[in-house]
C-alpha cells in the first residue's frame, strides 16, 4: 500500500473515531502549536512515516490528535516516548495496562490512548492519565462536601484544580464538537475558579 493510501486510510480511520467536524483558521493554528505533523516528527527521529502509519492502524501506537485542514496528521512531539520505555510497539499494550490494577479499566484506558483523544495532557503516560482521572473525580466530589465554602475547603479544592491546570491543554473549539459539550478543563478548572475564587 502506498503513502497516499496510507494517509487516506489513516484520516478515515480519524473521522470514525472523531466524527467529521471541520478544522477552523484558530484550531489549525492551536494544533501547530501544540503539536507536530508526522512527517516532521519521523523526519527527525528517523522513522519512515507510512511505517509509522501502519502501526496506528495496526493499533500499536495512537491515532494522531489532531487533522488540520491541509491535511497535516498533527501529533505530540513525544509520540514514541512511551513505546520506547515499553521496549518497543509490539510490548507497549502489555506495558501500559500493567499500570492498571483493573484489567478491565486497563484495556479501556489503553483504548481511549488508542483512539488520539488523550490531546487533553501536555504528556501522556499512564500516570498522568491516573492522576488526571482521580484530580477531575476529587474536585467534582469535594464540590459537594458538607464543609463547602470553608477557607480549608476552599484551600484543598484550589490545590486539586492548580495540579490539574498544570496537566491539561487549552483546548480547542474542535474538541467541544468531538467530544459533543465542554472540555475537562471549563468544567473543572474555568467554571470551579469562576464560581469558588479565592479568598
């Protein structure tokens, strides 16, 4: 299969999973800044794109985060990191879900790696989706805690969006139509700083 089929298989690939929303001038802007096109990235580390291409399809290493309206399959900058410390694609499943007591809550969590949509994390690792998972859990919880409005309260709840602020992107209009409403960050860091600010 040649590069050109590749691409293509690999956008339809994209739009299944992320559904067929179009890119604007601010979005296409937001993923070069935030992102790298895979040919620039393979460039560099000495990969052969399509290779590259075939194991995304192949579900060894996830879709690209972002299509930009050229074209451009936008991807993080450390995409082969985790597979690196894995040993190599062909152990990087096996690898990754052992972060997971779970074993089922770790075939969902490497699906959801799978599927590109983790743009959410300057990094991502199972660590970092472990934690992001349990910040957005606790600051959703400690909004209903019967001690609400207290300075302590407020000084804990603070503390949980901070750390979470320093994990999560900005995001991007995109993201609110793939994911069909707001983003973890309007709901647990922009609206919770709007309504508790602090003292």
């Amino acid at each position: 299969m040649c590069g050109t089929d590749l691409k293509q298989q690999l956008a339809e690939r994209f739009r299944e999973v992320n559904g067929i929303h179009l890119m604007t001038e601010a979005d296409d802007a937001y993923a070069s800044d935030q992102f790298v096109p895979l040919e620039k990235l393979c460039a560099v580390r000495g990969y052969d794109s399509d290779a590259v291409r075939r194991l995304m399809l192949g579900r060894r290493l996830p879709l690209p985060g972002y299509l930009r309206s050229d074209g451009a399959e936008m991807v993080p900058a450390d995409l082969f990191a985790l597979a690196d410390e894995a040993g190599g694609t062909e152990l990087l499943e096996a690898w990754f879900t052992a972060h997971w007591d779970d074993p089922a809550a770790g075939r969902e969590e490497w699906e959801a790696y799978l599927s590109g949509q983790y743009v959410c994390l300057h990094s991502v690792t199972p660590a970092t989706i472990r934690r992001k998972n349990y910040l957005t859990t606790a600051i959703s919880a400690t909004v209903s805690e019967p001690d609400a409005g207290s300075a302590q309260w407020l000084e804990h709840l603070h503390a949980l969006v901070d750390e979470l602020d320093v994990l999560e992107t900005a995001f991007t209009d995109y993201d609110r139509l793939r994911f069909g409403g707001p983003t973890s960050r309007e709901i647990c860091i922009d609206a919770i700083r709007a309504r508790y600010t602090r003292m």
